[in-house]
C-alpha cells in the first residue's frame, strides 16, 4: 500500500509560524503512528494526557492566571495616569492661588 505523501509547504516567514507548522507536522505523524500502532508509550502517553480533567483544570488556570496578569498591568497604567493627573490638578491648584514655581505649568 503507496504511503501518501502530503503536498510540501513553503516553510513560513516568523519562527512562530515555523514553530506553528512543526508542530503541526508532529501531531499529523503521532496520529499516523498510533493508527498504524506504531506510537510509543511516551507519546501514547502525551496524549492521554492531554484528555484528563487534571490538563483542562491547569489550563484553566493558566487562562485566569494570564488574564490576571493582563488586569494588574492596566492597573498599573491607570494608576500611573491617576497619579499624573493629580499632579497636573496640584500644580494647577499653586499655580491660580499663586504658589507656583516661577510661573512654570504644564498642561
């Protein structure tokens, strides 16, 4: 039986892409071992693994733990917006009851 030969593709242009189609090639091929019952335990294993509720929980977890992340960066931004907004309202403040540095205000 003629094994099939999938068409080549142009290798892509960012080592993400690359990575992104490596990956894919591997995954393509420990299918084809494990239809053909040619796969290794480790990868018997690998993918037995990746179907417990134990992986999607720790995936889960890693989604909220990112998203969390993401939340205290904008925090921080904002924070940083905050505290340089209540500075330009102070300086304003000296400046029209005429406590300002030597006439210096920045909008």
């Amino acid at each position: 039986m003629p094994s099939k030969k999938r068409p080549t593709r142009k290798p892509a242009t960012s080592v993400e892409g690359r990575e992104g189609q490596l990956v894919s090639l591997a995954i393509d091929l420990a299918e084809k071992q494990m239809q053909d019952g040619t796969a290794s335990s480790q990868v018997i294993s690998h993918f037995l693994k990746l179907g417990t509720v134990r992986e999607s929980l720790e995936r889960e977890k890693l989604t909220r733990e990112n998203k969390l992340l993401e939340a205290k960066v904008e925090n921080m931004v904002s924070g940083k917006k905050v505290e340089e907004l209540y500075d330009k309202a102070i300086q304003a403040m000296k400046h029209y009851s005429g406590q300002s540095d030597h006439g210096v205000f920045d909008d």
